[in-house]
C-alpha cells in the first residue's frame, strides 16, 4: 500500500507542478510514502518542517489560498489533534466564508489505527472528528488500488481531503491496476457478495472482515462485506442497497464507540432503512478508553475477526422483526 501511494504522488507531482509536499520527516521518509520524491522534485516542493502542527495546517490553508496544492504530511493521526484550529476553523470554513473565491485543494495525510503497540498518543482514529466538521473529505483505504485512486482523487479535489493510511497494513501487497487509475469518493465497494447480513467495514477493518467472513461461511453463512471507502462523501445508498439484500448490518470500525463512524453509519440505518432491517444493528467498535500500550491489553479492546464472527451470529439468532 505504501508503494502504491508513493507511486500516486510521484505521477500527480509529475502532472502539476502547483503541488508540493511538505511535513514531518517527508524528505527521509519514516514511512516510505514520500521516498524519493525530495531528489526528483528537490527542496522547493519537498520539504520537512518544524515539529508544529498549529503551524503546519496554517501553512497548508495560506498556500491553498494563494494558488498552490499541497499535500501535509503528519505523520500519526493523533498529531491532527495540535493542528486542529486550522483544520476545524479555516480549511472547513473558508470555502463557504468566502462564497466559493477561495478554494482549498489541501491534502493531509496520516497514518492512524491500532494494532501496533504504538500506545495511545499514536494509535486513535481521529475520523468521527473530521466527520463532523462538514467541511472537509474523508478518505480511508483498505487496500493498494484504493489508496492510490484515493489519494490522486485527493490531490485533485478543490476542497480539503483528509486522507488516512491504515497504519498497520502499510506494507501489504495487493493489486494495483494500471493507468491514471481515480477512485471517486462516495462509492462504497462490495468486497464479497452475501446474502445473510451485511458487514460494513472501515479501512483496516476490512481484512478482519474478511477473515470472519470465512469463518462464518464454514457454518453456512453468507456475509456481504462492504468498504465504504470514504466515510465524508458516505454512500449512504451503496449501504441501504446491501442491506435491502440481506436484512441484517454490522459496523466495523476501530474508532472508539461513541460517536464513531459506526454510529453514524447506525443511524443512517435507522433513519432511512428501519423497514428493511430483520434485528438490532450491531457495532464492533474499540471501548470507550485509550488504546493501551502492551500488545496483550491493545488486543483486548481491538476489533477481531472471531469477534466480528461472535456478532454476526448473536445477530442471526435474534428473532426477526419482520
């Protein structure tokens, strides 16, 4: 995955000369995301800054503003948290403030999630925040094709993306098809056709998913697994299409339970599918708490394929409402 969105940032630096890249340890690449991109491109649109957030999205808002495109890289997700003034407050309001003069094309990149004994001030999934703005995009891949579509849609779109490396599926191999290949936001995926209960589930979630999707199919059960790709524009339509077809939704998401993307998924359910729905729509989310540092107590509260397995089958054996 992280080779595929090197390669999409190399071709879209290629194709516009107006984007650069600038952030914490872009040039050496902590990551492998932006390797190589300082020596073909050089120090003008590559490089590192300051450890400072706050100055960082700033930066990223007055050079949208004055005509150029550029991408930001934090590194954690959890750095947003710093450089959140300008993200809430400017990138997300500006459009609007200005009556559309002023556009945005800003892209942050993170990498974010658990999984990696990485401890808590580098492990959260800071997306319901970014959801609640209205103001911004919210991409989240699953897999290689994916991010790199996402990532060139990223860089095109006029209006600020969020865009979030599952921090730890980064050097995962996987597909990658050839061309100027896009991923347009707001379309969810079917990532394996069921017709016994739908599995939505977000980026890293999905190969959990997949996993429990097999263990259930050993007993006879059929789950659709969707990846709604980006959660900010949500396909909301993709989600009740799959659920028409099986009747029953769990949400996977590794954001802590209250308010996350589960949650909102949840109730869009509830709002605009309550007629199709045979049982509760259940959630498989990370407790309300930090994600704790030892391996052995992060796996405690992390999202698993038996306990999505588990889920799905309490699901099925619930009476149905209809």
């Amino acid at each position: 995955m992280i080779q595929a969105i090197n390669d999409a940032m190399f071709e879209e630096m290629e194709r516009d000369p107006r984007i650069v890249l600038f952030g914490e340890d872009v040039e050496i690449s902590m990551f492998g995301d932006t390797k190589g991109l300082r020596e073909r491109f050089g120090p003008d649109r590559v490089r590192d800054t300051p450890i400072c957030e706050a100055l960082l999205t700033g930066m990223a808002v007055g050079m949208a503003a004055a005509g150029w495109r550029p991408v930001l890289h934090m590194m954690f997700a959890n750095f947003m948290y710093t450089g959140f003034d300008a993200i809430a407050n400017q990138m997300a309001k500006l459009r609007l403030m200005t009556g559309g003069q002023m556009k945005l094309p800003i892209t942050i990149m993170a990498g974010f999630g658990g999984g990696r004994s990485t401890a808590a001030q580098h492990s959260d999934c800071p997306y319901p925040l970014f959801m609640n703005l209205g103001g911004v995009h919210v991409a989240v891949p699953s897999n290689a094709g994916d991010a790199k579509g996402l990532f060139k849609s990223a860089v095109r779109s006029d209006d600020p993306v969020i865009f979030l490396e599952p921090g730890g599926r980064g050097g995962e191999m996987g597909e990658v098809p050839d061309g100027d290949h896009l991923v347009p936001f707001g379309r969810a995926s079917v990532r394996r056709s069921g017709i016994d209960v739908t599995i939505v589930a977000i980026s890293a979630m999905v190969k959990l998913a997949e996993q429990a999707a097999k263990q259930l199919a050993q007993d006879g059960i059929e789950a659709e697994i969707l990846d709604p790709r980006t959660l900010v524009p949500l396909d909301e339509d993709g989600i009740l299409a799959s659920l028409s077809r099986t009747g029953r939704l769990v949400v996977v998401d590794e954001a802590r339970d209250r308010c996350s993307a589960a949650s909102q998924i949840a109730a869009v359910a509830a709002d605009r599918g309550f007629a199709m729905l045979k049982g509760p729509v259940r959630r498989v989310t990370v407790p309300d708490v930090c994600m704790p540092y030892a391996p052995v107590l992060e796996r405690s509260v992390y999202p698993n394929a038996e306990r999505i397995a588990d889920v799905v089958r309490e699901l099925l054996n619930c009476r149905d409402y209809q």
